[in-house]
C-alpha cells in the first residue's frame, strides 16, 4: 500500500513536471520563419542591397566629384595667407621694414643700418587671386573628366541590369527547385503505389519476389532524388538571398506566380537592340574620351596664359593694427619649350590608348550582337522544347496507365512498369525546366539587347539614374 502510494506521488511529481516545462516552453520565442518575397521584392532589395551595385555607384559617385574637381581648374582660385616672420637676415630685415612703410631719412645715414640691422617682426597676411585666361590642358581636362563620369553612371545601369537577370535567375531556380519536389513527392507516391500491387500480387501467389525488390529499390531510388531536390532548393533559396544581397545569405523563398517576359517576336519588344545596351554606349564615350587624351597631349605644346593678383597687408606689432596695405595684379605665361621627349612618348601612348579603345569597342559590339542571336536561337529552342515536354508528358502518364493496368491483371513486367515510371518522372522534371527556360531565354534576351532593367523598372528608361 505504501508502494502504491509513492508510485502515485512520483506520477503526480511527474504530470507537475511536464506541465511545467509545457508552460515554459510556451514562454520561448518562436523560431523565426523564413523569409518570402516575390520578384519585384526581390529585385528591389537588390537593387539597394546588392554589393556589387553599391560598388558601382560609389564608382560613378566618385567620377562626378572627379569632373567637379577638373572643372575647378577653370575658376579663380582665391586664397588667403597669414605668417608671421621674424628675421635679422639683412636683406630682408631692410626688405620688411620698407614694406611696412617705415623707412627713415637716418637710416641712410649709416651703412651699420644696413649690414647689422637689429631682427625685425613682421605679420604679413596675403590674399591672392589667380584666373586662367588660355589653359587647353585645364579645359580639355574637364571635357574628359565630365564624359568619365556619364559613363560610369552607364556602367552602375549595366551594373544594376546584371543584378537583375541574377535575381530572375535564383527567382526561377527556386520555383523550379520547388516543382522538383513536387515531382519527386508524385514520383515518391506512384513507386510506393507500385510496390503496394507488387507486394499484394506477391501475397496472393501471382506475383514475383523479384518484382516487390524492384519495387522497393524504386521506392528507395525515389526518396534519393527527392533528397537531392530538397538540396537544390536549398541552394537556390540561399542563391537568390546572395544576388539579392542579404548579409550572410541566409535562405530566402519566393512567393507569387513566377514572372513573365514577352516573346522576341511580338511587336511590344520591337526596338531593343544592342544599341540599347549600357555597357555599349559607355564604351562608345570612352572612345571619344580617347580621342580627346590625344588632344591633351598634343596641348602640352601650347603655353598656358593666367591672371594673378594679390592684396598684402604688413604690420610689425600685431595682425590687427596693419602698417602698409600693397596689391600687385600680372597676366604670366608658361611655355614648356623642351622637356626631354616626354611630351613626344606621351603622345604616342595616347595613339596606341585611342586604337585599343576602339579596337575594344568593336569587340564588345561583336561580342554583343553574338550575345544577341544566341539568346534569339535559345528562345525558339526552349519553345519547342516546351511544346514537346508537354507531348512527352502526356504520352509517358498514357504509358504508365496503360502498363499499370496490363500488370495488375498479369500481363505486364515489372520491369517495364518502373521503367515506364522512371520515364513519366523524367518528362515531369522536363516539362517544369522547360516551361522556366522559356522564361529565362526571354529574359536574356532582354538582357541582351539591354532592355531587361528598362522592361522590368520604366522609370530607367534613359539609361541612366540620379545618383544621390
């Protein structure tokens, strides 16, 4: 009896226990879901998170400040200069006291004055102007500073459009990686399906021992590759977390309908051609900038012509209580008459920089338009390979069906059945990569022609954004 009792007190210390922990548990925070976010989400937060954009626009950010500084070679330059200077140097001590105006008759009278004068204090403040009047260099200079700066801005929008077409990609990876889960789900069930009949035909003494094994290594070859699709859709949501650039790519899914582009040969993506691409247009203004370096150089043979004028003050006690106000104004010229060939090599690299510009121009526009029949050619394929996955899948489900049934009434093979099977889970997989690849060719035809950013965000129409 007494036994009884202590078992009943433990069960009752045991039901108090577990109550306890269910409420504290209870208290836990929940673990935080993943995050989902359809396309547009996703191409947004790229768009401001992604490091290789923010890398780009910095870039055109600091070629803006590049051209405001070359432009400030061709405005006065105003500066004010205060020192103090204490010397007994007499040229200078003779000098000081003339400019503070304070040069007597008695000075002249002995030339110890003038060969052992006593130091002198002087607070000398200064302030200058200087103007450029004819400076080819200073002008020339800003020219291609400004050009610089337009085509780094046409480099952050290429920059941008590539974060783009990464974004789609992951987009279409995940969606796809999901159906292959599903697939793999459908594939999973119709194996264990078949191992069921394989195993009651064996129960009843119609069936084979061999056929259930072969069944169940379906089964077993089933759940690997829904493993495997698992894996990849992992990979994919953290794919699509690092080209939308999240710290740590931590794995992000997708919600909503996967996006749609427009066929190439409808008349709504009439007009995207190579000349609309970014990258082109901004090599085509370094070409230009490449011929402005050779008129840079052949500048350094011109002088340089500038205004200059300064207002002084001296005074020997204190900067405030001045004893001479002085202003000078002088229009100089500088002439590099002969500087050892420098000016001659220099030149002749600037030739060799305007040909290899151009030289590279013509191959990114060969590159470019190659670019753009593959994608036209990767459009047609992956149309007709999406009309005949779904040919294939009808024809491999009619398959099984039919196989299914002549088994089950012992007519058929087990053996042909699941090869059937493994034929109906391969269209399956075919027909979802086919339906994401007709998406993902058009997109890149898009991207291409330099016309994905543009289709994607209208409001980048010109190719270019304000840089904040």
């Amino acid at each position: 009896m007494a036994r009884s009792a202590r078992c009943s007190s433990r069960s009752a210390l045991s039901g108090a226990a577990l109550l306890v922990l269910t409420f504290l548990f209870s208290l836990l925070p929940a673990a935080s879901a993943m995050e989902s976010v359809d396309f547009s989400q996703a191409v947004a937060r790229a768009l401001s998170n992604n490091a290789f954009v923010q890398a780009a626009g910095e870039e055109a950010i600091a070629a803006r400040f590049d051209a405001d500084a070359a432009r400030g070679y061709l405005l006065p330059s105003v500066r004010f200069d205060e020192k103090f200077v204490r010397t007994s140097v007499p040229a200078e001590a003779f000098g000081l006291k003339m400019n503070q105006e304070k040069l007597l008759a008695s000075d002249f009278s002995d030339v110890r004055n003038f060969n052992s004068p006593p130091p002198r204090n002087d607070f000398i403040g200064t302030l200058s102007l200087e103007q450029p009047l004819f400076s080819p260099k200073a002008y020339i200079g800003y020219g291609i500073a400004k050009v610089e700066a337009e085509a780094k801005e046409l480099d952050f929008h290429r920059r941008k459009e590539d974060a783009v077409y990464r974004v789609l990609t992951a987009v279409l990876d995940v969606l796809t990686a999901r159906q292959f889960i599903e697939v793999a789900d459908q594939g999973l069930s119709d194996a264990r399906e078949h191992l069921r009949i394989a195993e009651s035909l064996e129960a009843a003494g119609m069936g084979l021992s061999s056929d259930a094994l072969r069944a169940k290594v379906a089964v077993a070859s089933t759940e690997i590759a829904k493993v495997t699709a698992e894996n990849r859709l992992e990979l994919a949501r953290r794919r699509l977390a690092l080209a939308m650039g999240e710290p740590g790519a931590p794995p992000v899914d997708v919600t909503g309908p996967p996006p749609e582009f427009p066929d190439p040969g409808l008349p709504a993506s009439v007009g995207t051609g190579a000349t609309e691409r970014a990258d082109l247009h901004a090599s085509s203004l370094r070409v230009a900038n490449a011929v402005r370096y050779v008129r840079l150089r052949q500048s350094g043979y011109l002088p340089d012509v500038g205004l200059a004028a300064a207002y002084q003050v001296d005074a020997e006690d204190s900067p405030f209580s001045p004893d001479n106000r002085s202003w000078k104004v002088g229009v100089g010229l500088t002439w590099n008459l002969f500087d050892g060939m420098r000016r001659e090599a220099e030149l002749g690299k600037a030739v060799a920089e305007r040909r290899r510009a151009r030289a590279y121009q013509r191959g990114m526009r060969d590159q470019a338009a190659f670019e753009e029949a593959q994608a036209d050619l990767g459009v047609k394929e992956a149309t007709l390979r999406s009309d005949l996955a779904r040919a294939a899948l009808a024809s491999a489900e009619e398959s099984v069906r039919l196989l299914t049934s002549r088994y089950e009434n012992r007519l058929g093979r087990m053996v042909d059945l699941l090869d059937a099977q493994t034929a109906l889970d391969a269209a399956r997989a075919a027909r979802i990569r086919a339906e994401n690849d007709v998406r993902l060719s058009r997109a890149q035809r898009l991207y291409a022609s330099g016309g994905l950013l543009t289709f994607i965000a209208p409001s980048e129409k010109d190719g270019k954004e304000k840089i904040r």
